[in-house]
C-alpha cells in the first residue's frame, strides 16, 4: 500500500473585521443625517431622503404658521374693532347723558281745544304753538345775564335712527335720559268752554295750574298772559329780571325774597345778588352781596357787584380785589355761570377797572371798548345798551388818561348807540369834569363841579356825590385860591374814601400843612396799600 503524502492546505486569509461605526456626536437626528449625508453622498441615501423630507415638513409648518399668525391677527383686530365700538358707544352714552344732565329744556304739549274750535283751526298744537311764541318774545325781552331755557314744542317728530337689538331710537333714548337726569319740564294745558265765554288752564311739571277766564275774542290775550305766567313759573329768576324792568320791582323783588330763602343753595345765592342789584343804598346792596358770597363765594356776579359798589363808595382796595376776583372767576369754570355774552362783558369790564385802579387809564379804555363789542349770541336789547355804556366808560378812562380827542369821539359814539336821552346831560357833564381834572384845569372843575346839575348827574349813574364831585372840587378851591371854603368841604367827605384823602393831603400841603398832608397821605396809603395814586401824590 502505497504511502500518499498530501500537500498541506492553504488556508485563506482571515477577513477584516468591519470598520466600527463611529458614535453620533449629537442626539438631534437631523445633525446625524447631516454627518452622514458626508459619509454617503449617494442621491438615494437615507441620510438624504430624511434630510428632504424634512425640508417638505418645514415648508408646510411654516406654510401652516403663516395661515394660523394670519388669522390670530385678524381676531385680534376683530376684538380690537369690537372694543373700539363699545368704547364709542359707552362715549356717545355718556355724552348723551352729559348733556341729558344739563338739560334745561321746556317742553310744551299740544293742549285740548273744544272739538268746535279745532274745526276752526283753533287746534291744540295751535294754541301750543302761540304759547310758544309768547314765551319766546318774553325771552327776548329780558335782559339777564343768565343763559335762557329753551322752549320746544312736544309734537316734533324724533329720529328714528334705532340701537341695534333693542328697538329704541336715539331719539327717544335722549328723550328718557333728559327725563330721567335733566331738568326737562313739560308744559300742558287745555281750552275749555264756560258760560262767559272760554278758560285757559295752563300747568308746568307738577305744579297747579293756572286758569284764565275771558270771553272768546280774547283768547289770544288769555294764551299770552298764560304764557306770562308760565315763564315766572319754569324761569323765576329770568321772570323776576323781565318785572323789573318793566316797571314792576316790587313784584320782582317778592319773588326773589322768596327765592332767597328756598331751592338750591346756589339759588338762594343768585336771588341774594338780584336783590342786592336791586338796592339804591350801595351799603345796603353790599350787605345782600355778603349773603350771597356767603352762599357761593365764587359767584361772579356776587363779587362784580362788591367792586361796583365799593367803587361808588369811594372803597378804591376793595374795588381793586373784587375786580380782580371776579376777572379770575371768569376765566375759570365759573363763566358758564353766565351767558357768554355776558361772561365776556363782565370779565372785560372786571379787567378795565383793575387797570384803571392801578393807573393805566390807556390799557382801561381799551379793555372797557373790547367789552362792549358785541357777540354771536349777544340779545338785540343788550347790544345797545352794554355797547353803549362801555363805550361811554372808555370815554371816561381816557380822560383820566388826558385825551380829550378820544373822550369826545367814543361819547359821542357812545350816546348815539344808547339813544338815551337821561344819559346825555350826565354824561357830557362828568365826562368833562374828568377831563379837566386830569389836565388840571382848575377853574373848569370849579365851574363843572360846582354846577347845580352835578350832584344829580352823578347820582343819576349810581354815584355818590360826597365821594366823586366834592374831593375834585375841594382841590379845585384850593388851587384857586379859595382855601378855607376847600378845607370845610373836604373835611365833610368820607374817612375811608382813598381820593378824598389825597385831595385831602393835597389841600393840606398847598396850605403848608406839612404834618396835616403827611396824614391824610399816610391814611390814603394804608385805605389803598396796593394803588399808586397816593405813593404818587405824596412823592
């Protein structure tokens, strides 16, 4: 047997173990993606198919974000829009019942006629409407310084512009907040037959009404007179102001006595001031003008009143504050206290004085022309007569000031606008009086002073004689020479009147009185701490 010796075999060599994938360096699967997309930039490669199909999902998601931003935009401004329109609304509401609150209308119903004389055209909104006009033409005739109601007819018709889900309009929703939160006050009544003749009962909110008889041709005449009555009843304070100055003081005066004592403490107030207005006595009226300041200390026409009588008084400090008092007062919140006619007539006039107190007689004659220039809603019977006195004021300031080329013209001017004949001679008289007083012209102050019509000219103006002509003509007596005649006239003037005791200090060192003159301008300074004319004249 044969031996077979076989070659060894060879063996193969030994496969490389595979490279060991290295560990991720991030745990976000789109940075692994990434790294491999490096490793394996085939176009089929997972790593890129993954890395594709996240840039679709970014696309849609933010395709998807710019919708949904979009859209929360659009209701964002929705409820912007809806919180808008309820602020507006909430606006208009509260303006509504702003004004429903201030309301002071006076509204007259239709009144019930017999039907024999609605056939006649004698209808109830007729005879409305002729009560209208007679308090509308009452209105008219009164000049008060307080703005008027206003009187509307009943049967108007109302927009009917609605408030969505409720069926109201505005019209009506106005209606309900002047009933509920104005002084709104409605005005009915009704023509009845009566065995004479007819009667015509006429009511105001809930007071009685009032019956006026008469026979049937005159009716008119009985809706007048109730119209008469209806407006003391809805507007006593305007009444009282239209009996006055128609001759019927004392009626006006009964009723503001009892307006002084009920109501509102404002309008106690304002019937104290009335009365005040009303008194001849200028310590008396001052006395009425306390009470009122009393009850309301910042009425204007309250403190008008105390620099106009202090004024007349002689009282030059006092004027001076209470003029500056109420110019401060009507530049304030308080000007709607008047009518604005009268707010700026009286702020202006209030200006005029403080600046001729404080010797600018110029800067006086100015402010007293711009009061009297007339405004929009100034009524026909004060143009006349506040223009007119203004300008007859201006005319006064500048003679003080010396200018007796603009006295003249703006007399002249003012006497032609007031078409008074009772202020001419007063007015002609005084006027020049204050001229020549200020040029120092000493034999006219003698002769205007010294005429028997002085005295009363200045009464005639609300002025008192011992206070305005008797210091002017005493000085003039002294510097005439006429020294001891000057001395008993001056002596008989007012202590606490501030020109009498300069003319009194003046009269004193033209007679070599020194330790006299002293005196009397030592009392001047101190009745007048803020004026200049007594620091002037003692030097």
């Amino acid at each position: 047997m044969t031996d077979t010796v076989r070659a060894p075999r060879r063996r193969s060599a030994p496969k490389p173990a595979p490279k060991p994938e290295p560990d991720p360096t991030t745990s976000d699967p789109i940075e692994i993606a990434l790294e491999m997309v490096q490793d394996d930039p085939a176009p089929e490669s997972p790593a890129r198919r993954l890395i594709l199909e996240q840039i679709e999902l970014i696309r849609a998601e933010r395709h998807h974000l710019r919708w949904q931003l979009a859209s929360e935009r659009a209701g964002l401004g929705l409820k912007l829009l809806t919180g808008l329109a309820g602020l507006v609304a909430a606006g208009v509401l509260a303006a509504m019942a702003w004004n429903a609150a201030g309301s002071r209308s006076l509204t007259v119903e239709p009144f019930s006629t017999p039907a024999d004389l609605a056939g006649r055209g004698l209808t109830g909104q007729a005879v409305a409407s002729r009560l209208v006009d007679g308090l509308t033409a009452l209105q008219d005739q009164t000049l008060s310084t307080r703005a008027a109601a206003n009187y509307d007819n009943g049967w108007g018709e109302r927009a009917r512009v609605e408030i969505p889900s409720t069926g109201v309009s505005l019209g009506e929703l106005q209606a309900f907040l002047r009933d509920w939160l104005g002084e709104e006050v409605r005005i009915s009544g009704e023509v009845t037959r009566t065995p004479t003749g007819v009667a015509v009962t006429a009511r105001a909110g809930g007071q009685p009404g009032v019956r006026l008889e008469g026979s049937e041709a005159e009716l008119d005449a009985l809706v007048l007179k109730a119209a008469e009555q209806v407006y003391g009843m809805t507007q006593p304070e305007r009444y009282a102001a239209w009996a006055n100055q128609h001759g019927r003081a004392a009626e006006a005066a009964a009723i503001l006595d009892r307006l002084a004592v009920s109501g509102p403490r404002a309008q106690r107030a304002r019937a104290q001031a009335s009365l005040a207005s009303m008194q001849h006595d200028n310590r008396a009226a001052l006395a009425r003008f306390d009470l009122a300041r009393q009850l309301d200390p910042g009425l204007p026409t309250a403190w008008e009143g105390v620099y106009d009588r202090q004024g007349v008084l002689g009282h030059d400090q006092a004027a001076l504050e209470g003029a500056r008092r109420t110019a401060a007062l009507l530049k304030g919140r308080r000007a709607a206290d008047l009518a604005p006619w009268a707010a700026h007539l009286t702020r202006k006039s209030a200006e005029a004085t403080v600046a001729e107190e404080l010797g600018d007689y110029a800067g006086a004659a100015r402010l007293r022309t711009i009061a009297g220039d007339p405004t929009v809603d100034q009524p026909v019977i004060a143009c006349r007569r506040c223009a007119g006195s203004a300008l007859l004021w201006a005319s006064g300031a500048h003679a003080s000031d010396r200018d007796g080329a603009a006295m003249r013209r703006l007399r002249a001017q003012g006497l032609s606008t007031m078409a008074q004949e009772i202020y001419v001679a007063p007015t002609v008289l005084l006027t020049d009086l204050r001229l020549a007083r200020a040029v120092e012209d000493w034999p006219a102050v003698v002769a205007l002073a010294g005429h028997p019509a002085a005295a009363p000219a200045t009464a005639a103006i609300g002025g008192e004689p011992k206070v305005v002509i008797a210091p002017m003509l005493a000085r003039a007596l002294a510097e005439t020479g006429r020294t001891a005649e000057a001395k008993a006239l001056i002596a008989a003037t007012p202590v606490d009147c501030y020109a009498c005791q300069i003319e009194r200090g003046a009269i004193a060192a033209r007679a070599g009185d020194a330790k006299g003159a002293d005196a009397a301008f030592a009392r001047a300074v101190a009745l007048g701490p803020d004026l200049p004319a007594a620091h002037a004249a003692w030097g």
